[in-house]
C-alpha cells in the first residue's frame, strides 16, 4: 500500500534541496552585487548575471531530470555542481572569503599575514577589502550558513536517487 505521508515527506525534501540551492545563488549574487556596487568592481557584478543564474537553472534542470530518470549520468552532474555551489560559494566564498578573513582580521591577526591570505589585488584586479562593510561581510558569512542547509537536503536525496538507480 501506498504510503502517501512518505510521498509528501520525499517530495518535501526535493522540493526543500532546490530551494535551499535557490537560496544559496540568489543570496550569493545579491552579495555580490552589493560588493561590486560598494567597492566598483564590476567582475562581482559579472559572476551573478552571466555564470551564478545560468549554472543555478542548470542544476536546478538536472536535479529535475534525475528524478525523472534513473540516470547515473544525471544524478552524478547535478551532485558535482551541487557541491560545487557548496564547495565554492559556501565553503570558499562564504568560509574563507568572509569568515575565516573577519575571524584573523577582529581576532588581531598581523596586517602581513591578513595581506598574505587575502591580497588586496591580483593582476590589477581588486580581490579582497578589508572588513569595513557589515551588510557585505555578513552578506559573505551567511553564505556559508546557507551551503549547509543545502547540504541536509543533497545528502538525504543523492541516496535516495542512487538507490532508486541500484
């Protein structure tokens, strides 16, 4: 028989893992575009529009499909961008860019190791500001909060997704 409480469970977190990733992008590129407006550095602005948005209808398409489809193909595309938006935006972007940089930055970490870490420009092209913007550095950090709530939905739902494939 039919459990129809579990159906609506499942369906509840596939639901809940595209809009944690929903999330996850739009909350990002809101950041950056507020960072690039801040500090006038237009690739901030750039990332949102042209590559974060594409790959975020990406994923959100071959999760879709991988429900679908039993597909190994699909299931393993959407888990690698996935963590992808995991890995980079939340753990990267959010960890280390904001973080781990506000952590050494008001934990009294020496001014040659902050420049060391996050150097204010590579190749003529602004990088790393100094925290002096809490909309932006919270902005940063938050992204790391949102990469986990995406992480309590992807694991549930690759193991679903590969047992149904297996």
């Amino acid at each position: 028989m039919l459990n129809h409480s579990a159906v609506i469970q499942e369906n509840n977190g596939d639901r809940n893992l595209a809009l944690s990733t929903i999330a996850l992008v739009l909350f990002t590129s809101i950041h950056h575009i507020y960072g690039g407006a801040l500090y006038n550095t237009s690739w901030r602005i750039i990332m949102p529009l042209f590559f974060f948005l594409p790959i975020l209808a990406l994923t959100l398409y071959l999760q879709y499909q991988s429900i679908r489809k039993s597909s190994t193909l699909l299931l393993a595309a959407f888990t690698v961008l996935a963590v992808m938006w995991i890995v980079g935006v939340g753990f990267y972007e959010g960890g280390y860019n904001h973080l781990l940089k506000n952590a050494l930055y008001f934990g009294g970490a020496s001014e040659e190791v902050i420049t060391k870490m996050f150097p204010p420009e590579f190749g003529g092209t602004k990088l790393y500001e100094k925290p002096n913007d809490f909309l932006f550095e919270s902005s940063g950090i938050a992204t790391t909060l949102f990469s986990f709530v995406m992480i309590r939905y992807l694991v549930p739902f690759v193991k679903k997704q590969w047992e149904r494939i297996n």
